[in-house]
C-alpha cells in the first residue's frame, strides 16, 4: 500500500507510514519484515493511508533508513530535518513534540523543563501524555525527557528500551541510579558533523537541572 514503507535497518525492520506532509508513524525494530509490518498495521493511522499519501519527497524513506542504521551504530546525529505531520496533533501536543524532536543527541530534559520551554510550567504531566502519543519515537526523541529527579521516567517502548536508547547516545546514570539533566545547546542539524565536534558541544553546555 503506498504511504507504507518497510525499512530495514542494524536493529531490525522498523515500520513507517508516510502522509503528504511527512513522517505519521514509526515502529520500534522488529525481528522480520513480517513483524514489523504488523506491528504498523496495528498502529492506529492519525489519517487515512491512500495513493496519494506518499510524502512530498518520496526519498524521504530512503534517507530516514539510513539514517536509522547509522543511529543504531551509535553515530551522533540528528532527525529534525526528517518532515513529520503533526497534523493530528492538538495545539499543545504539537507544540511538546515540536520542541522534543529538537533535543539534541545524548541531552537529557525534565517534562517540567519542557512544559516551561512551551509556555506551560506546570503542565509537567500534561507533558508526559503528549510523549505518550507520540507515534514517531527517535525521530521526536522523547526517550530523552526525564524526571525532574534524575529518574528515567515511562516511554511508550518501554523501560528497558529507554535505557538502552540512552545508553546508545552515551549518556549513563550516575552511582544512585540518576540520570544528569542536560540543558545546553540544542543540537538539530549535527547529522555530517564529527563526533569529537558533537561532544564539545554537549560539554559546553552541560548544567544540572
């Protein structure tokens, strides 16, 4: 069906729906194509999947795989140029996942930090259940928001998935099990840049949260 893509990638087949104005939902790897096509089959779509859905640039499937394995490889990069349709979105939740897919590779914000950064401070757990309906993870990367105490909080992939997606950007907790909240620099459009330049940003920006 087009609007549909299967992309195979270093930890396995992720599954993709694509609409006119971009990327509507994304898959964590599975297994076997089989798989992953049905877990994006059981992926309730925001909008209707036709012929006339594919994107606007119909290499964009092409350019997200790979940039999908070189993520898997542990390339620092970033996906905010990927396009996304958040037009499904209500007001506040679009503003959340427009500003989460501009967190930067390895940083660390608090759903209060990001409830603050859209306007809305006390909306921590308003903030929390936007993540929750986000049908596009690590290309908006609400693996990286995180208890204001340090704590990993929930993610839709779960726990596990989390930390391991974390531990893949190099970012660990410290002896107590805490993470570090990062507020630097966001890095959007890092995806050519070298990794020692990625890491002298990330440290020039660190400051705890």
């Amino acid at each position: 069906m087009n609007g549909l893509h299967l992309l195979s990638t270093k930890a396995g087949w992720v599954g993709t729906a694509w609409g006119k104005q971009g990327l509507l939902v994304l898959t964590f790897p599975r297994p076997s194509r089989e798989e992953a096509l049905t877990a994006l089959q059981d992926e309730p779509m925001p909008v209707k999947i036709n012929e006339t859905s594919e994107p606007a640039v119909k290499r964009w499937p092409l350019i997200l795989e790979e940039r999908l394995n070189h993520y898997f490889q542990g390339r620092p990069l970033s996906f905010a140029d990927i396009p996304v349709d958040l037009s499904w979105c209500t007001p506040f939740v679009a503003r959340v996942l427009d500003f989460v897919r501009r967190i930067g590779y390895g940083e660390l914000w608090s759903y209060q930090q990001v409830a603050a950064a859209v306007g809305n401070p006390r909306a921590a757990r308003a903030v929390g259940g936007a993540l929750g309906a986000n049908r596009v993870p690590l290309v908006i990367p609400c693996h990286r928001v995180i208890r204001r105490d340090g704590s990993p909080g929930g993610f839709s992939g779960g726990l596990p998935l989390k930390l391991q997606l974390l531990q893949l950007e190099g970012v660990r907790p410290g002896p107590t099990g805490r993470y570090q909240l990062t507020n630097g620099p966001t890095c959007v459009n890092i995806s050519n840049a070298p990794v020692s330049q990625v890491r002298q940003q990330k440290s020039a920006g660190v400051a705890q949260g």
